[in-house]
C-alpha cells in the first residue's frame, strides 16, 4: 500500500524530529492517528526511520565542514602567533617573557621540528638561539 499525502507528510516530520502531537497539529489530524499508522503501516515507519537516517547523515557531512573550517581558523591563528611570537623573539624588550615562550614552545613541539629547521641555512640563527634557550632553561 502507498502512503497517503498526509502520511507521507507525518512521516517525514516525525523523521526530523517532530513529536507526534506537533506533527498531528500542523497537518490536522489527531495525534493517536500517528501511532495507528505506526503500528498499521511498516512503509510509514520506514519512511521515518529513511528521513532520520537522511537528516543525521546531512548533519554529520554539515558537522564536518563546520570541524574543516574551524580546523583552517585555527591554523590561521597559530600562523599569526607564530609570526608575533618569532618577531618578539627578534625584537622583544622582555627578555625574560620570550625565553618563557620559546622555552615552552621548545618543549612542546620543538623534538619534532628542530631537524626541519636545522636543515634550512636561513634559520641559524634560530637554531643557535632555540640550542641556548635549552641550555638556559636546564632541557
């Protein structure tokens, strides 16, 4: 048996989260129909549980793109912070506040990435600093 308009309507509100009785009310039936087409019509509860099915896979691809862009901001952010970091590093007046930053930044990330730098001849000078500011720190 095909489903009616107004069933077809019911199940797809109640597959996106409409209670029963929000759902009877906007298509003007009572809401103890729902629950009898539930339990008399398996093709009205599968249209419900397809319409779940279709809205959560739609969230989770909505989620992941909203997870993509804050992932891209946040990479902007540490970009920017690094690049004030490095110049207070060059031109700072608080010496003491740019061997706290580099200290902690060396013994977060610095094991993974100081080959990286060593390898380029530009950042010897950062190399000779980075080794110091260990030596300093007692790492």
């Amino acid at each position: 048996m095909s489903l009616k308009p107004k069933q077809r309507t019911a199940a797809l509100l109640l597959g996106r989260g409409m209670t029963a009785m929000e759902t009877a009310e906007k298509i003007g039936i009572c809401h103890t129909t729902i629950y009898k087409w539930k339990c008399r019509h398996p093709e009205f509860k599968a249209l419900i549980e397809a319409e779940k099915k279709y809205i959560q896979s739609g969230s989770e691809y909505a989620w992941h793109v909203h997870a993509s862009a804050i992932k891209a901001q946040i990479s902007g952010l540490i970009k920017v912070s690094l690049e004030t970091l490095h110049r207070q590093m060059r031109e700072g007046k608080n010496e003491m506040a740019v061997i706290k930053a580099a200290t902690y930044i060396l013994d977060k990330y610095g094991s993974d990435h100081i080959s990286d730098i060593r390898g380029s001849s530009e950042n010897t000078d950062e190399v000779e600093l980075l080794s110091a500011l260990r030596l300093v720190d007692g790492g």
